[in-house]
C-alpha cells in the first residue's frame, strides 16, 4: 500500500509497556514475527497518541487534521525477503476517535483503524486517560504524572535504556482483510524524547484478559510520554506471510 508522505505534530504520545512470557505472546502474534526480548523478557504495550496538523507533504498545517488513537503493539523481530534480521513493532489493534482514519486505513492508508471514544484530562503535569472501542473490546485506563526515573520494578535500568529499545521500533506492521498480508509504516520523529510517566493506576483489557494472558504472564512494566515532536510517515513495504 503507498500513500504521500504525511506530516505533523506529536502532541501527546503515551508509551505503556508490559514485560511479557515470549511463549504467551507469541501465540498471539503472526509466526512471521518473533517478539523482541529484553532481559528474557517480550515486551508489549499501548501506544496512546494525539496527532495533530497530519497532511499531505505538500499542504501547509492549516489543512492539517487532528485524532486521538491507540495502538496495541509487540516489539517484534523478523527477516525481510534477502534473509536480514529486521525489528519493529507489530500492531494487532489500532483504535481512533476519526472517523477519516476509520475509513482509509487499510484501504487508502496502512492499517484498519477501529472506532473508539477518548476521554482526556489534563493539568500541569497530570494525565487522567480513558478510551473505550465503540466495538466494546477494548478498554484503557491510565492516571499519572511525569517523572524523573522509571518504577524500580522495571526490567529497564535507566530511562536512556528503555528510550533506546523504542527508538528502535519505528517500522510497524498491522494486519490487513488478506491474513497472508500485513501494511507496513514507518515514523520518523525529528527529536527523539521520552520522559517517564509516574502511574498512579492502569489497566488495559487487553492485557488483563486472562485467555490471552494466564496469571502472572503480562505485568505493567512503566510507561513514558512525549510532546510536541515534528513527525513524519512513510509507507514501507508490505510484508508477505
């Protein structure tokens, strides 16, 4: 799938981020990607993002447009057609309170995008974030403030290494109509900067259901935030089963 390279403005990006079995994950993942590990561990999560001024290269911001959406994704590896190991994201889920990228995506614009209702509080430095899919499976909820170092219990050392393992994730794949296809996008953001979110509480129906996920097989790990970043999108090459 091709389409312009788009433009705008991260206004708000949430990383939440589970350390995860690999065995449990990988049932839930194509058998093209294998997960990402990090200290014997995979690593999955939500990326919560508010996209403002996105268009067209080409037009300047004022035709710009603005969504709130979510992302399910797996830190995952794969090898591409010449045999080179490749890592990304793969994005099961994608939800958005547009009803544009509902629409395109996956037709005009790499990935089917789900509707969902967002609600968002925000002060100072406070988050208040909630998101329920119009589908009714798919429900976040996150309350948190920024910080200045991750949770002790995280797997990661430092917030330089944890930024370092997401940087590294920028080319996703989602699933498309054809279950041997998966879209490909790429982000590329100007100004690479995360800060740790302080949660306060969360949860995730994803992660928190236990047919997926048996007890003790997905733990909240930390979660980091971004602002205002310039950013771009690309298309990449579709990937084959």
């Amino acid at each position: 799938m091709r389409v312009p390279a788009l433009q705008g403005i991260i206004r708000r990006r949430i990383l939440v981020n589970y350390r995860v079995d690999p065995d449990v994950i990988q049932r839930l993942i194509p058998v093209r990607f294998k997960p990402k590990l990090y200290e014997g561990h995979a690593i999955a999560g939500i990326c919560l993002i508010r996209l403002e001024q996105v268009r067209p290269k080409s037009l300047p911001a004022m035709f710009g447009l603005h969504s709130e959406n979510a992302a399910h994704r797996v830190a995952v590896t794969w090898n591409d057609e010449r045999g080179e190991l490749r890592e990304g994201v793969f994005i099961p889920r994608r939800d958005t309170n547009s009803l544009l990228n509902h629409w395109v995506g996956g037709r005009l614009f790499p990935g089917e995008h789900q509707r969902a209702r967002f609600t968002i509080r925000e002060a100072r430095e406070e988050i208040d974030f909630r998101m329920r899919s119009l589908d009714g499976k798919v429900a976040v909820e996150l309350l948190g403030s920024t910080a200045t170092e991750l949770p002790k219990s995280s797997i990661f050392g430092s917030v330089a290494e944890a930024s370092r393992f997401f940087a590294a994730g920028s080319l996703g794949y989602s699933p498309t109509r054809n279950p041997c296809r998966f879209d490909g996008m790429l982000l590329e953001i100007a100004r690479w900067q995360v800060l740790p979110l302080a949660i306060r509480s969360v949860h995730s129906s994803f992660f928190a259901n236990a047919a997926q996920f048996p007890p003790g097989s997905a733990e909240f790990d930390h979660a980091l935030i971004m602002r205002d970043l310039t950013h771009s999108w690309y298309s990449a090459a579709d990937l084959v089963a």
